[in-house]
C-alpha cells in the first residue's frame, strides 16, 4: 500500500454545558481502517470503526463516514430533547 495523506476531520457542537466533539481519522496500519471517535465533555463515550481499502477516494470516504456520525448523533440529541419536551 502507498502512503496517502488523509486528512482527518473534527467538529465541535455545544450540548448544554458540555461540548460533543466528533474527531474522524484514518490509520493505514495495522489494516486500513477509519475511525470516529466522540467526545462528551471531554470524556471518550463511543467509537464507530470501519475498515476500508486504500483507494484514490480514501479522503471522500472519510468525509463522508465522518459526516454520517454527525448527522446520526445530531438527530439522535433532537429525538432525546423532543422526547423531554
């Protein structure tokens, strides 16, 4: 496999008081794989992990797979705030 550089993505959203931070990033070994990591208050609470071949649209893959745990955590906090309501 060919060294790529893929960059990683991270968001942040503010949830109350506390900060959801959504870190995406691509390791080439021991298998190529992306990993999404989130963040509540700082403390580590869910790892979403998918193993990928490297490709030319590696990039595209971890945008999208990043880009997809947002969404599903975001709607996730709107369905527990209707429900509180």
């Amino acid at each position: 496999m060919s060294e790529q550089q893929i960059n990683g993505r991270l968001d942040a959203f503010d949830v109350g008081d506390k900060k959801l931070t959504v870190q995406t990033e691509f390791f080439p070994r021991p298998n190529a794989r992306i990993e999404t990591k989130v963040y509540l208050g700082g403390a580590l609470k869910k790892v979403y992990a998918e193993d990928v071949a490297e490709d030319d649209g590696l990039q595209q893959r971890v945008n999208l797979f990043h880009q997809a745990k947002v969404e599903e955590i975001m709607n996730g906090l709107r369905q527990r705030k209707q429900q509180q309501a």
